[in-house]
C-alpha cells in the first residue's frame, strides 16, 4: 500500500492547483478513480465525489480532503515584465523570498519565475532582517516586458503556486509543495480503492476532494449540503510538534502514527473550529487500541479546517478531524511520513467498517 500511497503522493504534488484552479488536481483524481470502477461526479464548485453505497441503516459519512493549495494571484504586470501578486490564503511571508514558482495562465503553458530577493552584497543592516510581505514581492520569469509576459498568456488574476516539486528523505519522509493537502487526497484514494475492491457492508460513504479551502474554508460545504451526511471525516495535516522551534505546541511527532484533533479553533478573523463529537472520538480510540496503531492527540489554536463550516449544516453533522503530523506548514516544501499515511489509511478504514446500524450520535448518552 505504501509503494501506491506515494505515487499517488508525488504524482499529486506535482500537479499545480492553486484554490479556485484545481482542474487539473481534479481530473487526475477523477481518472484514478475511473480506473477503480467509480463514477465520480464534478460539482458547480469542482468539488470531485464518489459514493459507495453502504447499509441504510448506518449513518452516512462523508470522507473528504481539500484538493487545493495556496499561493498567488497576479495582480499587476510592470513595464519592464517583473510581476507583483497578491497572497492567496495563509502564505508564511518568511518563507517567500528567493522561491522558485509557477505561473499558470489557463490554458496555456505553464511558466516558471523566480521570486526576486535583493542582492545580499547590497543589502542594508536595516534590510537584513525584515520579512518582505506578499504585495511587496516580485515575480521575474525572464521575459524582460510586460508585452512578453503577457504573450505568454499572464494576465491580472493569472494563479501563481510555489513550483511543484517532491523531494524523498531518508527514513520514509517525503517534502514537497502542498503535502497540504495532496498527503489527505491520496489517503483518501487509497480508502476509495480498497472500499470499492470489497462487497462494502459498513456505511455509505461519500468520498469529496474538495475546493478553496485555503481561501475560504467554505467550498466542501457545497457538497456537504447536496450529500447530507450524518458523519463529516475531514484529513488534512496536524501540526507536528517535534522540533525544537515546536515543542511547546504538543506532543505531534513526524512518524508517530496518525492523529486526531480534540480542539481547533482559529481567533485571528474567523471565530470558528471543531470540538469533535465524543462519539467519533471514541470510535477512533477503541479502533486504534484494537488494530494497535499509535493514536496522537492535537489541540491547537490557530489552526481551522472546513470542517468547521459542515459540522453546522442541517440538523448538524457529526464532525472529526482526522489526519498526519506535518512540519514546516504553508512553506514551498512540506514534510510528511509516509508511515504516517499507511496508518492513518488503515486507521480509517477500519472504523469506517466499524460504523454500523445502530452507531449512537445521540448526545444523550453519558460522558
Ligand atoms: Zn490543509
């Protein structure tokens, strides 16, 4: 499983796909899930979702994982082809300058560019030690005229991603450009594959390779409210805790196992996160315990998923964030454990299979 988890990986991460532009990340995906025998269907927003009917009696899940990454949008092209943006979603500004890129006008090719960094030789005491923030950087693809840029099809609103790329580590690490959240996409294709490779008795379970979370955190609600689950799964990364610069964060270690998120909660705009249902918390416990997987614990402020926005829908849906630890979040290159992803893979299709007629959501019962 682990050789197909990471090409599906790296083949994932190589593909451009910043929010709102996630065509391509989409029709990977769709193909790799024709392959399997699925039918998977393309929602006005792009969500990517394919159903596999369970038993009626169990509550519904839905099992989702966001498809986009953040990056830029061009905002204005200069006389002489250097090229200003405008951030899309959470960029570390620390961690811009000097990046490789690519620009991606629809369509047509895509182009690479470079983030310009002032010459170190000539750069002041003062300079040396501020951050530079997104509108003030600029893009030099070479093309030396705005003419030029734009003949290569870049205009205002053109989609701007660090460029894509995979680096293997030793000891089963893998860093690359949106392990944010490629790692939960195919995680999420290697449970629709063993799902659909077996006569499937446990729950429906809706599989949604959802749109612009990290601009708005809003684009799996719309698939959220046609599907109308009982049970909303959401993988993406926890933040790993282990390094030095961490440690004070918790107890997430790169290669520890899978986890859970107890608590998030984003302060800074948005008043909004996920205290699990106790019932899915339990489910994930007792399934660890039995299939002796590792569990590790989050709870963490300044960290918000889209699940925040499914759990309120309708009559409100029972909500979990599941996931693997990931270090250096938001950055060109993420870092995750492949062995992380094998057992949260496991992980979940065995309390997905643990869902069955009868599974309490009833907040009635005791603590
Ligand atoms: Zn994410």
């Amino acid at each position: 499983m682990t050789d197909r988890l990471r090409a599906d990986l790296t083949a994932l991460m190589l593909i451009p796909g910043l929010s709102g532009h996630e065509e391509r990340v989409a029709a990977h995906i769709r193909a790799a899930l024709r392959e399997t025998g699925l039918a998977p269907q393309t929602d006005r927003m792009g969500n990517v979702i394919a159903t596999i009917p369970g038993d009626p009696a169990a509550p519904s899940v839905m099992l989702f994982a966001h498809m986009d990454q953040l990056g830029f949008f061009v905002r204005r092209i200069e006389a002489d082809g250097l090229i200003r943006v405008e951030r899309m979603g959470g960029v570390s500004e620390r961690a811009m300058a000097a990046q490789a890129v690519l620009l991606c006008p629809p369509g047509q090719d895509d182009v690479p560019g470079l983030i310009l960094n002032k010459a170190h030789h000539a750069t002041t005491p003062d300079e040396k030690y501020r951050v530079l923030t997104a509108p003030e950087i600029l893009i030099d693809t070479g093309h030396g005229s705005k003419q030029a840029v734009e003949a290569a099809g870049i205009r205002i609103g053109t989609p701007v991603v660090y460029l894509p790329r995979v680096l293997d580590l030793a000891g089963g690490r893998i860093a690359g450009t949106s392990v944010d959240d490629r790692a939960g996409c195919a995680v999420l294709l290697a449970i629709a594959r063993a799902l659909a490779a077996t006569d499937w008795q446990g729950p429906t379970v809706h599989f949604v390779w959802s749109v612009q979370e990290e601009f708005n955190l809003r684009g799996a609600v719309v698939a959220a409210q046609v599907l109308q689950p009982e049970i909303a799964l959401q993988i993406d990364l926890m933040l790993a805790s282990d390094t030095p610069d961490m440690a004070q964060r918790g107890e997430m270690v790169l290669g520890g196992g899978p986890g859970i998120s107890l608590y998030s909660f984003h302060g800074r705009g948005t008043l909004n996160g996920v205290i699990p249902h106790p019932a899915l918390v339990r489910l994930f416990e007792e399934t660890a315990a039995k299939a002796a997987i590792p569990l590790q614990r989050s709870a963490q402020v300044g960290v918000l998923t889209d699940l925040s926005y499914i759990q309120m829908l309708g009559a409100g849906v029972a909500s979990l964030d599941i996931g693997f630890p990931m270090r250096h979040s938001h950055s060109a290159l993420e870092c995750c454990d492949m062995a992380d992803l094998e057992a949260l893979t496991r992980l979940t299709l065995a309390a997905l299979a643990a869902i069955r007629p009868g599974f309490s959501l009833s907040r009635e019962a005791g603590p």
